[in-house]
C-alpha cells in the first residue's frame, strides 16, 4: 500500500487548517482531497478479509475486483476452524488441526505449544471438577505425560504449570484472582488470537489487519487536533474494526 499524502505541517506542504476549526462541510471537502487508488482500496479491503477470516467474502471479492492473494484462500476456513476449537476448549481437535495445516509450527514455537498444552489441561480440570467425585487422574497423567519434561526445561513453563495444577486444591467458586483467570473463557481467546498470528506470520502474511492500524492511526490524529482545540465533526471509533 502506498504512503498516505501527507495532511499535516510540512517543507512542501503547509498546514491549512481554519481558524477555529472545520465545520463538517469544510471537514468532508479536505477527506475528500486524499486520493487513494482503487487498487490500494481493494488490497486493503482483501487484506481484512483474509486476517480476519472471511473466507466466503474474500473469495468472491476477489473474483469480483480481479485481484489475486499470496494466501490460499481456502486456508481462511481451517484457521477459523481452529479458532472455533479453542474458543469451544476443544484444544486436542485444534492441535490436530494446526499439525494438519502447518506440521512444523508447534514444534518452532514451543511457547505457543505450552499455552495450547498448559489450556487443555485447564479444560481437563475444569470436567474434573464440575463434580464433587471427580476423577483427578486424566490430569495427572497429562500433566506428567505432556507438560512436566516440558516445565522441567524452562522455569517460566513450570511457574505456569505449578499455578495450573493448584487448581485442584480450591474451590472453584472460591478462587484467588491469579487462578481465576486460568478458568476464565477469556484465557481461550487470548490463546486463539496467538494461534491465529501465528499461522498467518508461518504464511508470510501480517498478524493485524492494516485496517485496524488505520483506525488507530485515525483514533491519534482526532486526540492530536482535540489537544490543540480544533473544532471537527469526529468519527465514532467504538464499532469500528
């Protein structure tokens, strides 16, 4: 994508903001000024489908645009499928599914394997103990069998794994906030998300989409006019990307 024309200050371009700021006619009239070419509209909007894992509408997009993609398109949905696996806490069907689409990336990333291995041992005891009888040995097979020669080569794989396995010595309706958070939902995301970076950088593709960074990049230029009292009609972010 090429460099966005240059709005502010400058050698070769001087700052023509109103005295007091734009009304929203003045406003639209200067967005309007920046051209960018179709071409850099349609790469942009590719580039959000496939991070974000539209599949469907990338590949239509692309019949309908003519453009083409590095990334095998039909890629889109098994990373989604792994995604919804995690989501879900079936992490053994999500490990299948990352050894069958990139057989090398757990073993090149052993961080990123802990966390998938250190959750399913999260999701094992979270079924133990939904009941008051139990049975703890699933976990302590699997944390002997798949975690503990793992833990025993890295200090920071065993702190995780020590705090993990103290989940089975309280209650889960009475847990101290540090474990808490290993039985919340949200932990799933968080390593779905590093999974999902983690297949696109192995495709050679960035882990964010550029539109996100735009709307961050938008989000500083607003806070940056506020900060010199420029008076302008603002975009609502919140929904945004």
């Amino acid at each position: 994508m090429s460099a966005p024309t240059p709005i502010g200050p400058g050698p070769n371009n001087v700052s023509t903001t109103p005295k007091g700021g734009y009304n929203r006619e003045q406003w639209e009239s200067k967005l309007d000024s920046v051209k960018v070419s179709k071409a850099n509209l349609n790469a942009l909007v590719m580039n959000y489908l496939i991070i974000e894992g539209y599949q469907s509408a990338a590949l239509k997009f692309a019949q309908e645009a003519n453009i083409s993609s590095s990334v095998a398109l039909d890629s889109i949905d098994d990373r989604m499928q792994i995604r919804a696996s995690i989501h879900a806490g079936a992490i053994q069907e999500a490990i299948e599914r990352i050894n069958d689409l990139n057989p090398e990336l757990l073993d090149t990333n052993p961080e990123l394997h802990f966390s998938l291995l250190r959750l399913q041992l999260i999701e094992l005891i979270r079924n133990c103990t939904a009941s008051p009888d139990g049975d703890i040995q699933p976990v302590l097979t699997f944390a002997t069998t798949h975690l503990a020669s793992r833990a025993q080569k890295n200090p920071a794989f065993l702190t995780d794994l020590e705090r993990t396995m103290a989940l089975l010595c309280f209650p889960q309706d009475n847990l101290a906030p540090q474990l808490a958070e290993l039985m919340d939902p949200s932990l799933r995301r968080q390593v779905a998300a590093r999974v999902n970076e983690a297949i696109l950088e192995a495709q050679g593709v960035m882990r964010e989409a550029k539109m996100r960074g735009l709307v961050r990049l938008w989000g500083w230029a607003e806070n940056a006019l506020r900060q010199e009292k420029v008076d302008f009609p603002s975009l609502d972010l919140k929904n945004i990307a």
